[in-house]
C-alpha cells in the first residue's frame, strides 16, 4: 500500500490547521487551492493579473516541493470571484503555464466563479500533478 506524504514548503503560504499545502500518494501528487498572497509578506496583491500570478507560483512551489513540475500537470481548476474576470486570468496564466509545459500538452482545465470567504480573495488555483510512468 502506497503511503500518502503531506507536502510542504516555505515558498508557499501556511496553509490553515485544517489542510496542507499539498499532498502525494504515489504519483499522484494534489496542490491546495492557493491564491495570490506573497508567501514572504502574507500580503494579497491588489489586482486580479498580480494575485493570479502569485497564485501560480504559489502553485509551482507546491509542486516542486511535491517533485513535480507544470509537465506533470494532468488537470488544474481555477475559481474566480468573477466571471468578467476570465480575460484576465487568461492572459496571465498563458504568459505562466505554457512556457513550463516543456512537452508540449497543456494540463486540463476548469475555470468557475464563485464566492469566497475572504473578500480580498478574486482567485484560487490548484492543480493535480501525475509524476513518472
């Protein structure tokens, strides 16, 4: 039987008691949803393309503390506060994910609007990573 591993990193926000930052079992390896806070000052960003961007490195440092990469990406989900907000959202994860899919096949994606808990939350993105074959 396969042992599941928390994964965890400094390059990322703490996550609160009632979850970790990302979890791997075998080659399965799930991030928790992170959003655009700057994991060194624990500040939001101001705007949605700053807190998307920090959200997708809060993301990658998951992953690679996990021992994956954006290559190893089979799904990602994407909330948002709102739905006008896709362009945006687009543009930067464009600019961000592609480059690192160094073999060519962008993950899956979902992208919904929803509310959140937090009102300086505009968005959370997590991914789903499968490592080696």
């Amino acid at each position: 039987m396969t042992t599941k591993h928390r994964v965890e990193t400094p390059l990322a926000p703490p996550p609160r008691p009632q979850f970790s930052q990302g979890v791997r079992k075998g080659p399965v390896l799930q991030t928790a949803g992170q959003v655009g806070v700057d994991p060194a000052t624990g500040a939001f960003a101001d705007d949605l393309q700053g807190q998307t961007l920090l959200a997708l490195q809060n993301v990658n440092a998951v992953l690679e503390a996990g021992g994956a990469t954006f290559d190893d990406v089979v799904m990602v989900r994407v909330y948002l506060r709102a739905g006008g907000d896709f362009d945006v959202m687009n543009d930067v994860y464009d600019q961000f994910v592609p480059p690192r899919c160094h073999s060519g096949i962008l993950p899956a994606r979902t992208t919904v609007a929803t509310e959140f808990a937090s009102t300086e939350i505009l968005v959370e993105i997590d991914a789903l990573a499968v490592l080696g074959e």
